[in-house]
C-alpha cells in the first residue's frame, strides 16, 4: 500500500486585534502569501487544493514574503529565527537559518530586488532589525534609528538602494545601502507608524499610522511630498500597498474601508465598505491589504476572512474563506457529487468544503470546542463545549438546539433512523429526531468515545472499558437501563475512540497511549491485539472505509495510518500529516482519504491499496 499527496485546504490568516496583519502576492495575481498560528500559507486563488503550506518553523510565524525571483519564500517567527526554503519544488528545501536572529517576535521582512538580501524588523531584545544575505547569512548593514520595535520594513527596488522602516516610535527612519546604514529620521505622524511600502517604481514611498493619516514620500531622500486627503476613512490605518504600475495606492483601515488613492494628486479616489453588519462589528476591520493585479486587490478582515475586489467594479467582491483555528472536529456527508467535509475548532467556529471551496454555516453557532459531527436524515448535528448538540440544515444552523447534562466528549449517528449518540461526563444520551429519549448513565466512570451501528451502541470509558449494548432501532429508549451484552476489558488505556465497521461485525478501539484494538462483535472477543500499534500519541480519530477492509487513524503524534484487517502487520504511514497533531480523518471515496489537525488544514491523500 502507498499514498499520493492530493490537495491541500489550507487555513486563513490568524489575526489580533490592533495589530497589522501583512499579506503579500506573487506578483502574478495567481497566490497570496500569510502565516497562520503554525503554517507559512502560500494560496492559490485559482485552485484552492494546489495551494502550499510551510510548516517547519517550531513557533508561530509572523511573516512570510515570497522572492522577486519567485523561487524563494523567506518566513520569520516569534523567535526571530528567519528561514528562506524553495518553492519551485515540492521537498521545501531549506536555503538558509538563520536563529533568533532578532531574539523577539519578527514583525516583517523585505526582499531587495535582486533576490540577495534580507531585512527583518520586529521586537528584538538588542535590535530592532538585521540585513543579512541570502547567501551565508552574514551581516550586509545595519538597521538603526528606533527607539521602540519596528512594525515594518521595505526596500528601494532600484539604486540608488534605500531601505525606509517605521515603528512604535513614531519615527520613519532612512537608510542608504548597500551595505545599510542610517541617513536620516523622518517626523511626520503623530502616533504609532502600521506600515511603510515603495511604489514598485521606486520613485515614492508612503507610511499610514494609527493617527489615520497617509503621507508620501520622494524615493531616494525621503522628503515629504505632502499628505494624502483623508477619504472615507477616518479612523487608524494598519496596512497600504501600491498598484504593480505605481498608479494607484490602497489603505486598510479599522473602520473596514479600503481606501484608494491617486498618488500623482495626492487625491481619494474609489472606496469600498467592507463591514459585515454595523460600524460596532470589528470583526470586518481591514487590517491588512495587497495588490494582485493594477485592477484588484486581496485584503483581510480581523475575522480572517480574505476579500478580493476589483478597482472597476466597487460592488464587486469575493470573500475567500477557511479555519483560522486549530482543527478538533471533522465530519463528511456524500453527496450527488463530491459530498461535503466539515470542519470545526477550538474556537467554535465551523466551516464546510464544498466544490474545491470554503462556505461559512450561517447563524449563531457553539461557543466553544467542537467535538464532533453525526449525520442526521436532512442535515448534520454537531456537538460543542458550550454543552450543546446543534443541527445544521442546508448550511444553516436550524432552531434545534439541545443542551446537554455535562460537557461533550463525543457524537454518533445511525442517519437512516436520525438516530444521534452523545457521549457527556458519566453518560451517553441517546436523541432521536432531536429529542432526547433515553440517556444511560455510567455511575464512576467517564465516558470518552461512542458510535452506533445497526442494533449496537459501543462505548469507550477512561477506566479502559469498551461497553457494547444491543437495542431495538423502534425502542431505544430501553437504553436508558440496558446492560452491556459485551463488556472488552483489553485496552490498557483510556479509550477516546469507538468505530464499528459498515456491517457493524468490527470495532477499533483507539487508546490514549496510541495503540488500536479490534474486537470481533459477533464472536465477542478480540482479532487484533497490539498490531495497530505503531502511534505514539492519543488516537483522535478512527474512519473505516465502505468495504470494512481497512481502517483510517488520526493521533496527536502528528501522522496518519491507513491499516489492513486481512493483513494487520502491513500499513501506510503518512507521516507528520499535521504540525501539533492530526485531529480527523474522513473517507472522500474509496481511495481517498481528508486529513485534518492543529495547523487548521485539511489535506487530501490518494491511497493505493495492493
């Protein structure tokens, strides 16, 4: 057996509140450039499966631009520590490391137009700032001037080289290279300095800063050519960018305008509103922006939601959605043609990838950690940490909403009978049609795991139980004082997954400690002990594929096994799958599995069984 890389769906932007969030393009209109909590994320607008994410950086990246040559990304952390790794390949060769070169948070980098050099600017502890060449590392300048850390940094694309970076301080600070050295200090914002950028001709820069104002700049001395009008917005600005032929400048504000600019005027031209609801909403406050082409734009929401707009046609606009948070939730539901995978998070929030595309789920939600998903006869139900079981119908969330006795550890369903399991402290409830008709309580025990099958209802304990009860599909209210007919003691570990196969004649038992026991139902005892044993970490999820030879697994040790019930020692490994863990996996067809984790990406694996 073999596995082939298929796709990958790739998270959107993490964002904070009053900090910028820079997003860059490859020049070509065809990808944009951001980091989430643990991804370098290098998206294709077209295609959303060709996308690339970079996750060997060991804490969260900051930054991340892609090279003028368009071979090399350069990304930056919370370290400090600069990495340059190749795109034009798919092995991400490592080109050069530099470790906590900063020695604090890195806010931003810059390329030199000829693909050689690099200037990092953030919170360092000795210096706000590093120029360093590609080739080797070594010191090519010093960036000096700021008494407080540096928001951002660009660079001069054509000689004489300058390189122009603004801060906390307030101050805009000159300096002539190549090597880096400071010229001069510039004052003319009042209050925090967001960002700094040259047009790519060159000939003008400009800064906008927390004080809402937009000034440019001459190229080469920096003199103040004057202060751009104020347009619609009127409030802080955190991001700008200027069109690929230097006609046109663009600002994101904390008001969700994006405001354009005639540079050669000093003028406000075209505007565009992005607020979801009301001016109070700050989840659509602009905070970063870039230019794909001379017509449109890409910029980001503090939600993390990405925009796409088109200078010619203001109403005009594409949102381009995806999980900002880590992934704990998955679920797929076959449709008439590629069916449809969900996704939910710590943070509560749940998406749906349909036709190659990210789709939001309508209405008020979970607030909080998903646990899982079970499909229901018209819909999905999802359960979440806020002590809930919720039913999402046609990609809303519909009125029925059930709370349940304790905290969810976990869902199942028998769809055909819109027959819902719900695992919650000490017991399992038991919904059918969205009413609660039993619940079967486990008096000193704490149940983890449950899945149902045709009659059958298994259930995983912390005491390293598996509990399987037979129960009439017209009565299972009878549930509530059943006992077990099957009672597996093997398990030497807690049991935080149960999965029977379609026939309902296996069940996977996945443990805390990363092994998986199979139990035979109908002759009640065990067929494979200890040879799906090859994780290291909590099993997280378990998904048999429709002919019930083979089985999926997912665990917080970052990979992912496909494993043979014919020939138990023979196994697919998919290794590192997900930075921070694999938290899911579903079947699409098949010979295709959906990975999801922590790093907030689902991932498609084509498997070749032999």
């Amino acid at each position: 057996m073999s596995y082939n890389k298929a796709g990958v769906y790739p998270p959107n932007p993490v964002t904070t509140r009053g900090r910028a969030c820079k997003i860059s393009s490859d020049g070509k209109g065809e990808k944009l450039v951001y980091v989430n909590e643990k991804a370098v994320v290098i998206r294709d607008i077209r295609n959303l499966a060709q996308s690339i994410t970079y996750t060997q950086h060991l804490t969260p990246p900051t930054i991340a631009r892609l090279s003028p040559s368009g071979y090399y990304c350069a990304s930056a952390d919370a370290s400090g520590t600069v990495r340059v790794w190749d795109v034009a390949g798919s092995d991400q060769i490592l080109k050069l490391e530099s470790k906590s070169l900063l020695g604090g948070r890195a806010n931003d980098l810059a390329w030199d137009s000829e693909s050689k050099r690099l200037v990092v600017v953030g919170e360092g502890r000795e210096s706000f700032g590093k120029a360093i060449l590609v080739d080797g590392g070594t010191s090519c300048g010093e960036i000096s001037g700021h008494s407080k850390a540096i928001n951002a940094v660009t660079l001069r694309p054509k000689r004489p080289f300058r390189a122009v970076t603004c801060g906390d301080d307030g101050n805009i600070v000159l300096l002539n290279g190549v090597p880096y050295k400071f010229s001069k200090i510039i004052k003319s914002h009042s209050s925090f300095i967001n960002d700094v950028q040259y047009a790519p001709s060159g000939d003008v820069f400009a800064s906008v800063g927390a004080d809402g104002k937009v000034f440019l700049y001459e190229g080469a001395e920096g003199d103040i050519k004057g202060e751009l009008s104020a347009g619609a917005s009127s409030s802080s600005l955190y991001g700008l960018a200027f069109s690929p032929d230097s006609a046109s400048l663009a600002t994101s504000s904390a008001s969700s305008i994006i405001q354009l600019y005639d540079p050669s005027t000093l003028s406000a031209t075209t505007s565009f509103n992005l607020s979801f609801s009301s001016s109070s909403d700050p989840s659509s406050q602009q905070l970063g922006l870039t230019y794909l082409t001379p017509q449109t734009l890409a910029s980001v929401s503090l939600s993390g939601a990405l925009h796409i707009l088109d200078t010619r046609e203001p109403d005009r606009r594409t949102s381009l959605l995806g999980p900002t948070r880590g992934i704990t939730a998955t679920g797929f539901v076959t449709g008439e043609t590629e069916g449809t995978f969900w996704a939910g998070g710590f943070d509560g929030g749940v998406k749906r990838l349909e036709e190659n595309t990210w789709k939001d789920v309508v209405g008020v939600g979970h607030g909080g950690q998903l646990v899982g998903f079970a499909n229901g006869v018209d819909g999905v139900w999802s359960a979440g940490w806020d002590d809930s079981v919720r039913e999402v119908k046609q990609g809303e969330y519909s009125s029925n909403t059930l709370p349940t006795g304790a905290q969810p550890t976990s869902i199942a369903s028998l769809s055909a009978k819109d027959l819902v399991a719900v695992s919650t402290g000490q017991a399992v409830d038991v919904l059918v049609s969205g009413k609660k008709v039993a619940s079967r309580s486990f008096e000193g025990e704490r149940v983890l795991s449950v899945d149902l099958a045709d009659g059958l209802l298994a259930v995983g304990t912390e005491a390293n139980k598996v509990y399987v009860f037979e129960f009439s599909k017209e009565a299972p209210e009878k549930l509530s004082s059943a006992n077990p007919t099957t009672t597996f003691t093997d398990n030497r570990n807690p049991v935080y997954v149960v999965s029977f196969n379609p026939e309902g004649t296996l069940l996977a038992a996945g443990e805390s400690g990363g092994k998986i026991q199979v139990y035979d139902i109908t002759g009640r005892k065990i067929k494979i002990s200890g040879r799906w044993g090859s994780h290291t970490g909590r099993i997280t999820s378990l998904r048999w594929t429709t002919d019930g030879k083979h089985c999926a697994s997912s665990s917080l040790d970052t990979n992912v096994f496909v494993w043979s019930v014919e020939r138990p020692l023979r196994s697919i490994k998919i290794p590192n799958a997900h930075a921070g863990g694999a938290t899911g996996v579903e079947w699409v067809n098949p010979s295709r599995l959906a990975s999801a984790g922590s790093d907030a990406t689902v991932r498609f694996w084509d498997i070749v069984f032999h």
